[in-house]
C-alpha cells in the first residue's frame, strides 16, 4: 500500500486517473459498487473512475482511509 498524505480538510483531494482523462481536475470521493466502497470520481453524477486499488465494505472506511491517506493508488483505468 503506499500511502498518501493526508489530505487538508479544506481542500478537495485531486484524482489523478480522472483529472489526467478529463484534462482538468475531478475531486475524490468515496463510491460504492457492488463489489463495495472505493475511491473514486464522478462525472455528470454517473460513476467515472475508481482511484482505490482498495474496496472497503463500509463508507466509513473509505471515508477513514481517504482522510488519513491510508490507500493506494491505481496506475490505469
């Protein structure tokens, strides 16, 4: 897991697979599908990207995980 810097609460934190697709930045949010909670983006209010190599079965464990920077990022879409 390579652990990310905790994020200021004032600020959003920036999604780097979504941003780099959509050439401007998209905020981080905690998603859910069916396979559980993740890290991820959306666009137009329809799932864009999962961020999180990690699912969570809570949203307060992706919610904790993404505060504290405790997941890991994936590489591509």
């Amino acid at each position: 897991m390579i652990a990310h810097q905790p994020p200021n609460p004032h600020h959003a934190v920036i999604a780097q697979l979504a941003s780099h697709a959509l050439g401007r930045q998209a905020t981080l949010e905690v998603c859910r599908s069916a396979a559980g909670f993740y890290l991820g983006t959306y666009v137009d209010h329809e799932p864009y990207s999962r961020e999180s190599v990690e699912y969570w079965n809570t949203r307060k464990e992706a919610q904790d995980a993404l505060v504290n920077g405790q997941w890991t990022q994936r590489q591509h879409f």
